[in-house]
C-alpha cells in the first residue's frame, strides 16, 4: 500500500514534458491520428498511404493556409515566413478548394502537393484566389475548424492596378495584345463595378463569407502595404499568431536599391522575389484613379468596423 501512495505522489509532482510541437498544434488542431481518420472518410478510394519519408518526415494537411488576397503580396510573405525553421511551404498555388477537378480528388491528394515536414513543424499552402471564392470557407471548415488563416491585404485602388498589371505582363510575354486598364475600368462614361479586379478589391463583401464559418480570431489579417515598406514588424505579429517561436530577425531583411523592395538573407544567403514581383503600374488618368478610390470609400468603411481595426488606405 506504501509502496502504492508513493507512487501516486510522484506521479503528481512529476514535472510535465514540454512539446516540440508550437502551441497552434495542440489537440484543438487536426493532429496526425485525427488526420488519417479524415482522409479515410473523406477520400473517394479506400487507398490511403502514409506518405513518410526515412527521415521522419511526413507529408500532412496544412495547418495554416494564406487564403489571399490576390495581388495583395501572398508570395513575399510566404517566403518571408520560410525564414522560419519550424515552417514547411508548399512551393506552388495549390488550388485545392476553389478548383472542382483538384477538390473531387479528395483530401488524399491535397496531402500529396504538400511538403515533407517534421512534426515539430506547421505546414503551410497559399492560393490567393481562396479568399474570393463563395466556396472555399465552407469547405475549408470541413476539413479543419480550427485552421488557423492569412489573409494579406493591401490598397484595393493600389491592387486592382496590380491585378491589371500581371495580366497586362502575361499577355504580353505571349505576344498577345490586351487593352489599356481604362477599358476595364470604364463603361458607358462610368466606372466599371464589374471588372472582375474591383470585385476582388471588395474585402467586405468576401470576409463576410470566411466570418461565418471562422471566427476573428483565427483569420491574422496582415497589412500588405506595410509589409512591403518595413516587413519585420509584420512578420513578428504573425510569428505571435501563429504560437511560433521568435525566430525571424530584422537582419533578416535587406533593402534592395536595384529592385525597389525588401528581399531575404538567410544563413548567408541572399534571396530576392521573382522579377514580375514589383512591376511599375500603368499611368492612370488622375481623375480615374481619384473616381476609383471614392468607389472604395464606403465598403472599406464596412470593412473596418467588420474587422475592428483600419487600414492607411485612400
């Protein structure tokens, strides 16, 4: 009996043993075994593999996705937060959720677009178009609802200029005419509500959608423009949110006169975003742009009170 009492006592005091894991993987999230039995359910062929790797790393469903927004600087901050050690990116938009071909493949096949990891790490994908897709947030909540979201904004005037510019930049590296951004913005003497790239700059109207399947404390909205005139600062708030160690330094980044923007060192090595990132905007008619911004005034008014905080916008 004795022996019994002793026992019990020191399994009381006995101190716990702290996880590698960050905090964001706790049980509340999609854990391994959670994970194997969703892909069972979810999958339409009972032909589930484990994917690990000799190592000890696995593939696994993300635990944070960037959901967007499109033009909005999804790239910068996905490599800004590869500097991270406990961080595995998958490399390309995958699509998954706002892409019928890729989504009727089951959860089997997101699994495999993403990146080894260990499981101290937290995986991460973004597809900027998953934000304005009436469809994505309910389907996003089926797999995970504690999944914890990125959402990068930026001026919506300043990326619809954007939005025109990586099409005008396609186009035009295949040899294709497009027309001049007033074409778009411009219908019948008025401004032109239904060009797709407005549409995107309404943050209201998509957010709205995400807050009735997750609340506001799971989707970190980071300021794009901030991001890109002093990343750090950024970067540290979403360390915080995502329960990461701090391990993201200012030395980190760098300032590049020749490209006009902040590029990476890591161990060293000195990373800069692709080319296309950065692209001067077309020259917009003053009174257009000045029409444009007026257009915005009210719904990232809404916005605002939507999400609590305001943003340095026109």
């Amino acid at each position: 009996m004795a022996a019994f009492l002793l026992g019990a006592v020191l399994l009381i005091v006995q101190p716990q043993i702290v996880p590698s894991r960050p905090a964001i993987n706790s049980n509340a999230e999609t854990s391994q075994s959670v994970q194997r039995e969703l892909l069972k359910k979810t999958s339409q062929k009972n032909d589930f593999k484990e994917n690990i790797h000799s190592n000890g790393s696995c593939q696994q469903l993300p635990q944070t996705i960037i959901i967007g927004v499109r033009k909005g600087g999804t790239r910068a901050l996905l490599e800004m937060l590869s500097l991270h050690p406990d961080i595995a990116a998958a490399e390309s938009e995958v699509h998954f959720f706002d892409w019928e071909d890729h989504y009727r493949n089951g959860l089997q096949w997101y699994i495999n677009q993403m990146p080894f990891s260990y499981p101290h790490q937290i995986t991460v994908e973004k597809t900027p178009a998953y934000f304005t897709s009436p469809k994505v947030p309910e389907r996003v909540y089926n797999m995970n609802q504690s999944m914890r979201l990125l959402l990068i904004l930026r001026d919506p005037s300043e990326r619809v200029l954007s939005d025109y510019t990586q099409v005008f930049y396609n186009h035009m590296q295949k040899h294709k005419p497009y027309p001049s951004i007033e074409q778009f913005l411009i219908k019948n003497g008025e401004l032109n509500v239904d060009y797709k790239a407005i549409n995107r700059s309404l943050y209201y109207v998509h957010m709205q959608n995400w807050l009735k399947y997750f609340p506001l404390d799971h989707i970190h909205i980071v300021d794009g423009d901030k991001l890109i005139k002093d990343p750090f600062p950024e970067i540290e708030k979403v360390e915080r949110f995502l329960k990461l160690s701090p391990q993201i330094n200012a030395s980190n980044f760098y300032f590049n006169k020749t490209k006009g923007f902040y590029c990476l060192r890591d161990s060293g090595r000195e990373r800069c975003l692709h080319e296309s990132k950065g692209r001067a905007h077309p020259q917009v008619d003053t009174r257009l742009l000045e029409k444009l911004q007026e257009y915005f005034q009210e719904p990232n008014k809404k916005f605002f009170e939507l999400v609590g905080r305001t943003f340095d916008w026109h």
